[in-house]
C-alpha cells in the first residue's frame, strides 16, 4: 500500500471516526485515505464520504450502532436455500448489471471540494461452500437519481476477492450499489463478506 494511504483505523487522529459496512457477523468496512487528504467515513453533520441507506427501503439494510459508532449493516442471515437473493432492485437476478434501484450510497462530500477516485471491494470470508455475491456499482450525478437512468458501471464478485474503483467522483455525486447473494451452492444460509472502500482524490500526485 502506497505510504500515502493509511487504514483509517490507525489514523483517527487525522481523519475522524469511521462507520463501517457489515455483512452478517464480525464484517466491517475499512477506508484509507491520502494523507494530506483525509478522508472520513461518518453518518454525522460534516460527513466527507457517508455511506447511508438510499434506494430499495429494506429492513435488512440499516444504519446501526456498534461501540458507540455507527454502521451500515446488511442482514445475511436466515437467507433461503438454493436461492438469488438480492437487496436493491434487479430486472434479472441473474444478471447484476441488469440493477435498476439501489440499496445504499457512497457521496462524495469532502470539504475541499475534489473529485475522488473510490475503490470498492468485497472480501470473502469461509470458503467455498459458502454463499458468494456479487455488488452492482452506479454513480450518480447531483440532484439525480440512479433509478431515473440506471447504469451499472462495475460489479464486484465476493467469490473473486475483486475490486473497482470508480474514478473522478465529483463533489456530491454518488456512488450507488444493489447486492445479489446466491446461496445455491452453499451449506449455509449466512452471508457474511467485508466491504472495503479506498479513497483518494483524483489529481493526487
């Protein structure tokens, strides 16, 4: 990792308190940021990147509170077998670049007005038998909705450990995502995954 960049849980001096992404148990998100350019995941007045429910209204997508920080959690328990199951809004469960409504929203909201490149992966935990996923990726332009003109820019396989990064986020444009969890090959019904987010702005050196 470039010495740029700090996981911004060794550097809450510098850039504030995080809020996390869960999927099932024990799952957090991680956000590095540019030094000189920090960045700050929060649900809180002055929120630079907030990561907020937006969309599909789903009781299984919440901001939560865990030690005294709050959390974007993702219920992936209890999930039916031999199944697609999806939080946003998909014409075909089969296809997650067929989203038309998401399920939750990064925005761009840094105080120093800068495009930001956002990387965003999800990490798999267990193994194989477990359910896999897939994250659908849009942005969306200020004072537009992602439902208007539905674009999935990217996807994100839980079973591949991949990432993409969405490149020149504009001030108060948002990075959108649905999930499709597929629980036809697993041997259990929990879903569990961690959601990494790196961001950095665009024209750094």
């Amino acid at each position: 990792m470039p010495t740029r960049r700090r996981v911004l849980s060794s550097a809450l001096g510098l850039a504030g308190t995080a809020i996390g992404a869960g999927y099932g148990t024990g799952a957090f998100a991680r956000l590095t940021a540019e030094r000189e350019f920090a960045l700050a995941i929060a649900n809180e007045a002055g929120s630079q990147l907030p990561i907020e429910p937006q969309g599909v209204d789903s009781d299984a997508v919440q901001i939560v509170e865990e030690d005294d920080v709050e959390v974007l959690a993702v219920d992936g328990d209890g999930l039916p077998p031999s199944a697609l199951v999806s939080y946003g809004r998909f014409d075909d469960l089969s296809n997650p670049n067929s989203m038309t409504e998401e399920v939750f929203a990064i925005t761009n909201r840094n105080q120093l007005d800068r495009n930001v490149d956002i990387t965003i992966g999800l990490e798999g935990i267990g193994n194989d038998d477990d359910p896999g996923g897939t994250l659908a990726l849009g942005r969306v332009k200020k004072d537009e909705t992602f439902a208007d003109d539905p674009d999935v820019i990217n996807t994100v396989s839980l079973d591949a450990d991949a990432t993409a990064t969405i490149e020149n986020v504009e001030p108060d444009e948002q990075v959108v995502a649905g999930l499709i969890v597929d629980t036809t090959d697993a041997d259990t019904s929990t879903f569990e995954g961690t959601l990494e987010i790196d961001a950095v702005r665009s024209d750094r050196d």
